[in-house]
C-alpha cells in the first residue's frame, strides 16, 4: 500500500496536469463580471473620475450655463458611471446575437447600436434628475441618440479593433509561458529566515522538524499533516519518521548493512524495506530525466 502511494508521488515528479475550466457565461452575467473587474481596477476607476472632473470643470453640452460647479460635477459622474454601465450591459446583450466570425465593421456597428440605446435612456434620466426641462439645453432627443451612438462607436471600435485583440495576444501568450509553481503551504509555519527550498521532514517526538536549504524549523502537528502541505514539490516518504524532496536525494546507499538515503546536504536517512521499493524507482526516474 505505501509503494502505490510512493509511485503516485513520484508521478508527480514526472509530469504536471492541468485542469481546464470551461465557464459559459449568460451575456448579463458576463457585462456584470466586466462591470465588477471595472470598479475594482484603480487604473479604470482613476479614468472614469478623471473624465467625470474634466466634464464637470468644463461643462460640455450647456451644463456649463445651467448647473452650478458641486450639481455639474455630480452630473457628470453620474454620466460616466452610469453610461459605461448602461453601455458595458447594452453591448453585452447585443454580442449574443451578433455572429462570431461576421466581419468586424458590422460587429462595431451592431455593437455600437446595441450600446447607444441603453445609454441615451441613461443620460435621459440622469438629466431630467438635474434638468426637468430637457428643451433648455437645446438637444432633441434624436441629436442625444445621434451623439450617444457616435460616442458608443467610437469606443466599441477602440475596443474591438484594438483592446481586444492585445487582450487575446497576451493570455496566448501567458498560456505559453508556464507559470510559477505556488510555494508549498508548509512554508508558512515556518519562520522567514527558514523558509527556502525543501529538504526534508523528520519526525521528533510530537513534534515535525522541516528542513530546508536556509535552516530547520519545528513544527507541531502530524508528520502526515505535514507531508501533505508539501505540496507541489516531489517527494516521497521514506521511513515512517521521515519524508525527503527527490531533489535532495543524492543516492540510495547502505550503513552498516541497512538502506540509507544520501542527501546532497551529505546527511543520511534510514530507508524502511516497505518504502524501499519506491525510493528506488524514484532515484531510476530522477536518473532517466534528462
């Protein structure tokens, strides 16, 4: 039982799976994750204040004229949040039924349109929270639409044509690049100036001596406990006292007639004859790894 036990760890050793998600995702529940990731990035949350300001100070469209500084700089916020939501949604619901591979001057403008209407029914609303009377500012409603829809693809085209695929060349590209091993979540326990690579795990009365290539460190808790929280790195229990990171063995030896592991620190383990059996495929599969 411990050798089947012993050959799936040195499996691991050998090779890395990965597990692949595939999420498919309602378009409202989609426009409501980018919406989320939008108000938690300090980059895209800084843009949207700074264009919120500049149309506040500024007073495009004849607010200005209408609306005093704290009201316009409210309004304007409330715009550009508001917009983008009320866009982000439109767009998303549209992408449904806009074909994947039709071409891309037909998906901005189906996009586009799919934005600017949900976005005109926002800025409507907002404004005749600030301004009853929309004939004031001089706009009918069919030159907000005209304006709305300008302004929709304008961005969807920034979007489709230039942020998304950059967007795409980068995850291929992280796909590609093979990423960092998490560290082994029996680090934590340890003190900073130990934490380092692992050696090996020795039992010691209750308690668990962790040694790495910066120091050793006791640990209270089970040495199965701790066995399992040196995951990703490939080991293998050796005794029913000691556990060993492959990349430590130096070799399998004997002292004074008994197997010994050889650490390439140059300290010895005991070997237990159950676990024989698998320390030694480990050290053939370590050796056959180029």
């Amino acid at each position: 039982m411990h050798t089947e036990w012993q050959v799936r760890q040195v499996d691991k050793f050998e090779c890395a799976s990965r597990d692949v998600e595939f999420v498919n995702e309602k378009p409202l529940q989609l426009a409501l994750r980018e919406l989320r990731a939008a108000y938690t990035d300090p980059i895209a949350l800084a843009a949207m204040i700074g264009v919120g300001l500049i149309a506040g100070i500024t007073g495009p469209f004849s607010t200005f004229e209408y609306l005093p500084l704290a009201p316009r700089l409210l309004y304007w916020m409330l715009i550009v949040f508001g917009t983008y939501s009320a866009g982000q949604i439109g767009a998303s619901l549209t992408q449904k039924l806009v074909p994947q591979r039709c071409p891309l001057i037909v998906r901005i403008a189906a996009l586009g349109l799919g934005a600017s209407i949900p976005v005109t029914s926002c800025v409507v609303a907002i404004s005749w929270l600030f301004v009853p009377d929309l004939r004031v500012t001089g706009l009918s409603l069919g030159e907000l639409f005209l304006y709305c829809l300008l302004i929709s693809l304008a961005l969807i085209a920034v979007l489709e044509g230039v942020v998304v695929p950059q967007m795409a060349r980068r995850q291929n590209q992280a796909a590609e690049t093979p990423s960092a091993e998490k560290p082994p979540a029996l680090l934590d326990r340890l003190p900073h100036a130990v934490r380092g690579q692992l050696s090996h795990l020795s039992m010691a009365d209750h308690y668990v001596e962790v040694f790495t290539d910066k120091g050793r460190a006791l640990v209270l808790m089970r040495l199965a406990d701790a066995i399992a929280e040196t995951e990703p790195v490939a080991g293998l229990q050796i005794h029913r006292s000691h556990w060993v990171a492959i990349a430590a063995i130096a070799r399998l030896t004997r002292a004074d007639g008994r197997p010994v592991i050889e650490l390439t620190s140059g300290e010895t383990l005991p070997v237990s004859r159950s676990y024989l059996e698998a320390t030694r495929v480990a050290l053939d599969t370590k050796k056959a790894r180029p």
